[in-house]
C-alpha cells in the first residue's frame, strides 16, 4: 500500500529521493522510488570521445543550419578537415534525433498504429496566453556523454511551463513533463512533431482527457514548432555550450538556473522588454 501511495505522488517529487552517494545503490533507488534510471542523471550516454566530439560540431551547426541532413552535415564535416562518411554521420544524427527541415527520410517517426493529427497553426495569429503550448526534444551535449532535454513552451508568453531531461528518447520524461506543464493550465491546442514520444496513446491521452486540440508538425517542418526552436538556440548558445557542463548533474543543475532566469530575468524585445513570467502570469490574472 505504501508503494502504491509512492508511486501515485509527482515524478518530479520522487525522483529528488534518488541521491547519488546514498547507502543504496541507484537501480534500488529508483525501483522503490517507482521511477526509471533514464530521470536520473548521473548515467550520461556512453560513446567513444571522437563522436562525442563529432556530436558536438554537428549539433552546433545543426541549430545553425536545421536545413542539413546527414550529407551536407557531412561535406561540412569534411570541409573542417573531419574524416568522416555518410554512414557515420547518419547513425550519430539518429541517435542525437536529428532530422533535416526539407523533406526526406527523417529521424522522427510516429510507431506504427500511432495516429497523427493534422497541423493546426498554419497562418495562425497568436493573440493570447494559453492559446497554444508546443513541447519539443533536443539532443544536449556534455563532456562525457549527452542526455536529452524536452521542455513544454506557451507560445504568446514564451514561457517554459516544464522541462525534464533523459538518458534515453523513451516517452516517460515527455509525459512526466507534460503533466507538470498542465498544473499551469489548460492550453486551447497542443504541437508536437510526429515522434513517437507524442503520437503515443500515454501522451496523447493526457491532452484528450481535457479536450485539448492535438497539433502535429508536418512530417520534416522543424520550423512548424518556431517557438520552441527559437527555445533551443538560446538555451545552447547562452548556456550549454559556454558551460560545457561535466555530466548529468551539473546540466541538471545549470538547466535548473538557466530556465528560471529565462523565465523571470531574461527580457524579450517581442514582448516589449518584459520577462515570460511577466506576462504569462499578469494574462492569467496572477502576480
């Protein structure tokens, strides 16, 4: 009964019981406290250092240039004096979930049976707190090993309503993030992309049980979710690739200062010098 009342509690509150240097071991840890290692972050993805080194240049260029694929990124690579082939490269933009704007075959792939909805903002005029919330996955990149970071954003405010990091694309961080994000509110519609983490019935469902709209990005349109785009280049530029942080929980950390300061210091000109949590909370009629 006691691990069932346990496992009914938050995510984000149970997995504060891990603790790195605890008599248990993390994989006990973690079963008792009902949550997966990949919310844990002291395990950062293992790979040899070159590709940890190729993975870094190719996700800096790719925030530059989101229109490459695996064979520009490639005759990039190479004109930087990287020998590399397609292959490679292809396999280490799969595994940091990397996908060319233009179409072709892409990295993100609802599984199969999953349903995809149709895109809804197309020349929509955002006009409104809560009219639209979009979460996206980025690949971030550390000293030894990467993790991945998704984040639910509002669009009109630009606020950062939740954000969790991983080890690995499963979905459980994505839903984890998503239900911290809705004790904010009630958005009138949802983005994503096609990937699996958001066409799957765990997270879909969270948003049809409030009878929210379901948007989905066209199938290699980065730029249908802008919002949080725009989100990723200035969490990287600002703060992960200046911090080059050591491992997952000095990112778990830094992230943890960088998102409040982006929220409650950091001041947009397209929101006339004000903070998203300015103008997030003053529109739902909260200080």
């Amino acid at each position: 009964m006691a691990k069932k009342k346990a496992v009914s509690l938050p995510l984000s509150m149970r997995r504060k019981w891990v603790e790195y240097n605890a008599d248990y071991s993390i994989r006990r840890q973690c079963r008792l406290a009902g949550v997966s290692r990949s919310c844990i972050y002291y395990e950062p993805v293992p790979e040899t250092s070159d590709n940890l080194s190729l993975m870094r240049l190719i996700d800096e260029q790719y925030m530059r240039h989101p229109e490459f694929g695996y064979r520009r990124m490639t005759d990039w690579l190479r004109d930087e004096e990287h020998r590399v082939n397609y292959k490679r490269v292809a396999r280490l933009m799969q595994r940091m979930g990397l996908q060319a704007i233009t179409p072709g075959p892409h990295t993100s792939k609802p599984a199969p049976g999953h349903k995809i909805y149709p895109y809804l903002l197309r020349d929509m005029k955002i006009k409104r707190v809560n009219q639209v919330w979009s979460t996206d996955i980025t690949y971030i990149p550390m000293k030894r090993g990467f993790m991945y970071l998704v984040a639910v954003i509002e669009w009109y405010s630009r606020y950062v309503l939740a954000w969790e990091l991983s080890n690995t694309l499963e979905s459980l961080f994505c839903i984890a993030a998503l239900k911290r994000a809705l004790n904010h509110g009630t958005p009138e519609i949802f983005n994503t992309d096609q990937g699996s983490q958001f066409t799957s019935d765990a997270f879909t469902g969270e948003l049809l049980a409030r009878q929210i709209a379901i948007s989905m990005d066209g199938r290699g349109r980065a730029l249908d979710n802008v919002f949080i785009e725009r989100l990723w280049w200035t969490v990287k530029f600002e703060d992960v690739y200046p911090k080059d942080y050591t491992n997952g929980h000095a990112l778990y950390q830094g992230l943890k200062k960088y998102f409040d300061y982006y929220n409650h210091e950091r001041k947009h000109s397209a929101l006339d010098k004000h903070t998203p949590a300015d103008v997030f909370w003053e529109r739902n009629g909260r200080a």
